[in-house]
C-alpha cells in the first residue's frame, strides 16, 4: 500500500496531542490541511482511527495500533535527522530512561562525568518506572535505558550490560518498630504495615514475589511511587519501608531490618536497542556504567 509519509506524520502529531488545533501548529499547516489529511489517510486504510466531538478527539483501537507501529519509526527518522545535523559519531544528544531514584542516587556522578567529556551534547533524561523506561527503549523514544533487574519488559532486541549490584532492604524507625536487634521471618513482618512502591514497580514484583515463594500474601498498607517518600514516613513511624540500599545516604533514627530469609541481591543494568547503531556518546556513557561494575 503506497501512502505518503506526510500523512502518517500528521496522524503521529494528531494522535499525541489529542488535538487538531495542536497539530497543525506544530506542523506548521492549517487546521483544515490536517482534518483533510486524517480523513485521506483513513480511507486509504479503510479504517477510523480517531472519534471526533466537540469536545474531544481520542483514538479508536485501530488507531492506537497505528500509533504503536508508527511511534518507534518517526522518532528513529528524527533521531537520523538530529544526527545529520551534528558529529556523525558523537550524536547531537543523549537520550536516557531511568526511575527517579535511579537517576538521582545513583546516575548523578555519571551524568556530570558524561557532560564534562561531551559539553555540547545535549542530555535528555525521560524519568519513568523501570518497565516504562523498557518500553521507551522499545519505542526508540530514548537511546540507553538504566533499569531494576530483573525486569519482565526488557527484551532479547536490547543488549543488556550490568552495572551495579544491589540489595533491598526493610528499614524502620528504631522507637515505633524495635525489631532491628534480630532476624525477623516474612511471617512477623506480615504483621506490621509495610510501606513500598505501588504495583506496577519492579522492586513491588520482587517483594510480592518473595512472599509468594513462603506462600505468604502481601498486603502493604501503604504503596507509592517515590522511594523518597517511602523513606519520610519510614522516618515518622508510619510502619516499615521496602527500599534498594543504594538510596540509603543517612539511616539516623531509622534502623535496618534483617530477615531470616536472606533476600537476593539484584542488579541495575543498562540496555539499549540492539538494532540501532549507538553514537560514540551513548557508548561512552554506558562504557562509563560497566567499567565500575565488580560482580
């Protein structure tokens, strides 16, 4: 089927912004020119890809799955054009997916080593769980992602490189919750309020999973999407955090937790898209990772 790039490019920037308006501004066309597009590009395809009122524009099914397919390509044609643009083997930018807590207690000293090699590359960094930041990648919406392991969205497309070893712990403050003097079974802990990340986090499935392997079921009193936080009402008493030790900079009031099941220890890895050719920045970046990397 011959359709014409442009058409799929005014579909791409109408399905992101959920607007008309929108779209022809960004494209630098009338409101009209993109309507006209739309309706071509829907009749070439024999499908309807937007439901349209007065209101509101949202996608249907068949333009969701448009989108998807169509996401990936037109920013890996507008990754191609930046990089014409610049250095050929350096990239005009960086692009990097990572939770927040990822970037801030562990990608911080790496970034500034990153900007002082290359200060007039642009460092671009989309914050996200670690499975979002998998499907980023997936996307070609970033170019290196620095994510939990194990996590189910990575894929046999992306090379995956370790770059830190890890273990999570259960921490406390010591007055409200005195348990930090010995070993505590998942069976006690299930009777205290248990403070983690809400269930799409990959450090939520470890926990869960942990449990399940004792045939035990969590329930969290309370689930969040900052370890930071999960650490402000671990500090008020509010019951017991579940957070990676790397985020840990002063214990103060709060005390570990040890447990007489020895909880594994996990990995942080970087991955990147093994079908797309990587700029010598974003090698340099993740040679930077591994190279501090001791199993």
């Amino acid at each position: 089927m011959d359709i014409n790039y442009e058409l799929y490019k005014v579909f791409y920037y109408v399905a992101k912004s959920l607007s008309f308006s929108e779209a022809a501004e960004a494209l630098f066309i009338s409101q009209s020119a993109v309507s006209q597009s739309i309706k071509t590009l829907e009749k070439r395809l024999n499908q309807q890809l937007f439901i349209r009122s007065t209101k509101r524009v949202a996608l249907t099914k068949e333009g969701e799955l448009l989108l998807k397919h169509i996401e990936p390509a037109v920013n890996l044609i507008t990754r191609g054009e930046n990089q014409l643009c610049a250095d050929p083997k350096v990239g005009v930018q960086l692009r990097i997916g990572a939770s927040d807590t990822i970037c801030r207690y562990y990608l911080v000293p790496y970034l500034n080593r990153f900007h002082r090699e290359f200060p007039n590359i642009h460092i671009k960094v989309s914050n996200g769980t670690s499975m979002q930041c998998a499907r980023m990648l997936e996307r070609n919406e970033v170019d290196v992602i620095v994510t939990n392991s194990p996590n189910p969205a990575l894929n046999d497309m992306m090379d995956i490189i370790p770059v830190k070893e890890f273990r999570d712990v259960f921490i406390a403050k010591k007055d409200v919750f005195p348990l930090h003097d010995r070993p505590v079974s998942f069976q006690e802990l299930q009777k205290y309020p248990i403070l983690m990340l809400e269930k799409r986090a990959t450090t939520s499935i470890f926990l869960h999973n942990l449990f399940l392997e004792h045939s035990l079921d969590l329930v969290p009193a309370i689930e969040l999407a900052s370890n930071d936080l999960l650490i402000d009402l671990a500090k008020i008493g509010l019951g017991i955090a579940f957070v990676p030790d790397f985020c840990i900079n002063d214990l103060g009031d709060l005390a570990i937790i040890e447990t007489e099941q020895e909880l594994p220890t996990r990995k942080l890895v970087a991955a990147y898209n093994l079908d797309l050719p990587l700029s010598e920045g974003a090698r340099y970046f993740i040679d930077c990772l591994a190279s501090d990397y001791k199993e």
